[in-house]
C-alpha cells in the first residue's frame, strides 16, 4: 500500500484556474483547497480554488483523493432529498 501522508512540510502549489504559485505547508502531495491571492476575488460566491502540488510525487507514494467540490444548492437538494 502506497504511502499518502507523512510529515508535514513546505511545498510549491499551484492555482489551477489562474496559476498563480505560492508555498504551502502540506502533509501531502495531493490538491489543497484555499483562496488564491490572486483570483479569489473575481468570484466572492465561490472563493475557495484548487492548488495542485508541483513539488515531484516520492518513490512509494500516491495522491489522497480530490475533494468533491459542491455547490450550496446540491447540498440543499440533498438535505431536502430532492
């Protein structure tokens, strides 16, 4: 089985929709799910943006799985069993 977490450490990330590049602290190689200081605010109703890790996957290691992203309407159809 492939390792997925580990110590926590400083990494490259980018922004998938504007690419804009900071460094994050991460315990993991996979996506994270922040504001983008860059592009966040062109869209204030859906703020959060998805940075990938740019630093290289270790041997023996695999990406947790994304993150379903969700809007407030499904999950009120969810709640309300729509």
């Amino acid at each position: 089985m492939a390792q997925k977490t580990g110590k926590i450490s400083p990494k490259p990330y980018k922004c998938r929709e504007c690419g804009h590049q900071e460094t994050h602290s991460t315990n993991h190689y996979g996506a994270i799910y922040i504001r983008c200081g860059k592009c966040s605010w062109k869209s204030p109703m859906s703020p959060t943006k998805v940075f990938d890790c740019l630093e290289p996957l270790p041997e023996g290691w695999e990406k947790p799985e994304e993150w379903k992203m969700t809007t407030l309407g499904e999950v009120a159809d969810i709640v309300t069993g729509k």
